[in-house]
C-alpha cells in the first residue's frame, strides 16, 4: 500500500491526534527516502526503533508537543543513523522537570551522539563537549554503582547506552575530586561575588555567596534564574581585585580553576 510513496521525502503529520508509535512505525519506517518526518502535536507516548535499518533517510524528527515522558524513546533514537535534527519541546519528559530547561537540552545532546540541531538551534562542538560532560559527571555515581553485578551493569548500560562511548571520549568520572570536594565545608569555600551584566545596565546589580567548588555550568543556571538569559548564548567572565578580566570558558570547571576570589565580580554577557 506505500507502493506510491517510495520517493516521498517529506511527510506532515500534525495534529493528527495520533496515539500509537507502532502505527507509525509499521506504515512508515521502511521508506527509503523519506528525510523530515513532522509529527507534533499529537498523543505519542513513546518512540521505538527496532533496528538501524528503519527510517534509512530521515534526518530530521518533529515530535513536540506529544506525551513522551521516558529516556528510553529518546535513547531509541540513537538507531536511526541519518538523524541530524530533533525537535522536542513540551514533552512531559522536559517540561515537568523541575530542572532549568536548557539541563533537558544537554541531557538530549548527550545522549543523541549525531544530533547537529535541536529545538531549531545549532548544536556547536563546544556545547557538545559539555553537555557529554556534565551527563558523565551527573550519572557517575550510578555507573559506579552498576559494576557491583552483572544485572545492575546490564541495567545502567540499557538506561545509559551512550555512557561508555562517552567515558572512551571524555575519560572516567574523577570521583576522588567529587569526594574530596564534598568534604569541604559550606563556610571554607564560600564565596562573596557581585554580579552584573556591563552591556545592559537596566539589569540589577546581584551580591551572591557561592561555593567555589561550583562549575561554571550551574553558574549559568543560577544566571537564568536571575536574568532568565539562555545559558546557551551566556558568555561570562569576571573581573579580579586588580581589574584584570578573564574569561570562564570551560563549563565544566570550578571557579575555584580560574582563582575567583573573594570580593571579584561576574560579567555576565550574551
């Protein structure tokens, strides 16, 4: 019955209120040529791809605006080899988190190796980097923990499938540096830092106390509470004693890395 859509490259569906993936999947998933699927705005619960020979072109997926609340239909993404591009808004998966929306985003780029868009913004490598290295630092203690059996490694690696992949890459979890850092004490590593944004003076003058094992990544997310400034378009530095600016440009790093001090103060740019 798809005898006549063998060429179609591009299928929209919708608001077609469509419930169920398998439908999808058994009507569509052996066209060779077909590049941009659009199924937002439907009732989809879940995704999965039986093998990597289904959807052999399909470089971009629209599925906001559905149900999808599992990690497992996003890991079943993985198989489709051409997918480039990924939309994937309003899910419950992402909008019930109580976690800033751009976490959601790094946790979709880690997990999606091949993904260059998402949401309709450009993936750059830099954010790649980081995101792979936060979801290798966020799930480290569970990756350690799986090794203790064979069930439980079993498990981790079906929930994580991209987190061994990302260890070749990105090298194991520093859990001395996490444990040693977790003996430190609130009053020896807090710091008294003014925050400000230089090119928009309509923005408030902010005086935090932060701990200076925090990274520059939940900097960014303490700045988009306060500003509501996509850490994604963030470009922070900050400024010593003497005047002297540096940037802070590894999300992955404490500011204790870049010697913030006391009394310095956070440029907050975008």
């Amino acid at each position: 019955q798809l005898a006549g859509f063998q060429h179609l490259k591009l299928l929209n569906l919708e608001d077609n209120y469509l419930t169920d993936w398998d439908v999808v999947l058994d009507t569509l998933a052996s066209l060779p040529v077909l590049e941009v699927l659009i199924l937002s705005g439907n009732q989809l619960t879940k995704v999965v791809v039986r093998d990597i020979n289904q959807f052999p072109s399909l470089r971009s997926l629209s599925l906001n605006r559905n149900l999808i609340n599992e990690w497992q239909s996003v890991n079943a993404l993985i198989k489709l080899r051409s997918l480039r591009e990924l939309k994937f808004r309003d899910n419950p998966l992402v909008e019930a988190s109580s976690e800033p929306a751009y976490t959601a985003r790094q946790l979709l780029i880690a997990r999606l190796g091949e993904i260059t868009t998402l949401n309709n913004s450009e993936v750059s490598l830099k954010e790649r980097q980081a995101s792979e290295r936060y979801y290798i630092k966020r799930y480290a203690q569970d990756w350690i923990a799986s090794r203790n059996t064979k069930e439980d490694e079993a498990t981790f690696s079906n929930e994580h499938p991209r987190f061994a992949e990302l260890v070749v890459v990105h090298g194991s979890p520093d859990v001395a540096m996490q444990s040693s850092a977790s003996k430190l004490t609130m009053k020896d590593s807090l710091l008294s830092l003014t925050i400000l944004c230089p090119d928009d003076p309509t923005q408030k003058q902010v005086v935090k106390k932060l701990p200076s094992t925090m990274t520059v990544m939940k900097l960014k997310a303490l700045l988009y509470r306060l500003y509501k400034v996509d850490p994604v378009i963030q470009k922070l530095s900050y400024k010593d004693s003497k005047g002297k600016e540096f940037e802070l440009s590894d999300d992955m790093k404490e500011l204790s890395f870049y010697s913030v001090a006391n009394g310095d103060t956070i440029l907050l740019r975008w």
